[in-house]
C-alpha cells in the first residue's frame, strides 16, 4: 500500500466516524477586474445532519512591506450560519521583530472586493456541482433499467 492511499484510508475511517463527507477541488478562478490567475483549493465537508463546512484556501504570497520579507495565506471559510470569514495568516522575514514587534500574524480580517468575487464564483461552482449531482440521481442509466 502506498503512502498515498495509507493516508486516503485514513481519512475514509476518520469521515466515517464522524459522519462527514469531505471533498476536496482545486479550481482555476480568474479576477475579472485585476486579471489575475488564482489557484484555489476548494474543501468541502457535510455532516449527517446536512451542514456544509466549506474552505477556500488560496495560493501563499510572497512580497515585501517596509524592507521586510513575509508571506500571506489567505483562506476563506464559511461558517455554519451561512457567513464567510477572511483569515489572514502572515509570517516575518528578518528585522520584522525590530520594526513590527510581531514575526508571525494570524487573525480574521475583513473581506475584500477579491473576495467576494472569489466567493461567488465558489459558490456558484457548488451549487452547479449539487445540482449536476441531483440530475445524475434521477437521469442515471442504471436506474433505467432497474425500472424496466
């Protein structure tokens, strides 16, 4: 068994044990305004009881800010209420002691005009996919001709 499918198993027994079904998409998203290129990991966890937990996580970047190098991840995540929170998570290069009196930065942070787009366009490839999912129940083959 590889390392790979030890670590898919894995997951499989732990879902299981708390009645989660997770699934994980990584999608090509494209700002419409600013032009740029996202890769975002999309992960997406129900419960029995129906709950949808989704986590949008995007590309680690790299910049500097005031001489000092550092690197931002971004996620997003929607909570069970239905609203979507922004968490920053920023890490300092050498001298950001001195100047800032941090070297790491993890907080929630206000959405941005990105993020909304972002959102949206996550949500509208969700909602395709549940209904793409509901087409498949009702029009499958197999159904067919178990019917007939």
């Amino acid at each position: 068994m590889t390392k790979r499918s030890k670590v898919a198993n894995a997951k499989a027994k732990i879902s299981q044990k708390i009645g989660l079904n997770y699934t994980k998409k990584f999608i090509n998203f494209t700002d419409p305004i600013s032009h740029t290129d996202y890769k975002l990991k999309i992960e997406e966890a129900k419960n029995q009881k129906g709950e949808t937990a989704v986590k949008v996580s995007l590309p680690e970047e790299k910049n500097f800010f005031r001489g000092v190098k550092f690197t931002e991840k971004v996620r997003l995540e929607k909570l069970r209420d239905g609203q979507w929170v922004k968490i920053l998570r920023a890490r300092f290069g050498a001298g950001a002691e001195e100047l800032f009196g941090v070297t790491e930065l993890h907080e929630e942070s206000e959405l941005e005009a990105r993020d909304i787009r972002i959102i949206a366009a996550v949500e509208d490839i969700l909602s395709e996919n549940a209904q793409k999912i509901k087409v498949k129940k009702v029009a499958s083959p197999r159904m067919k001709k178990a019917h007939a």
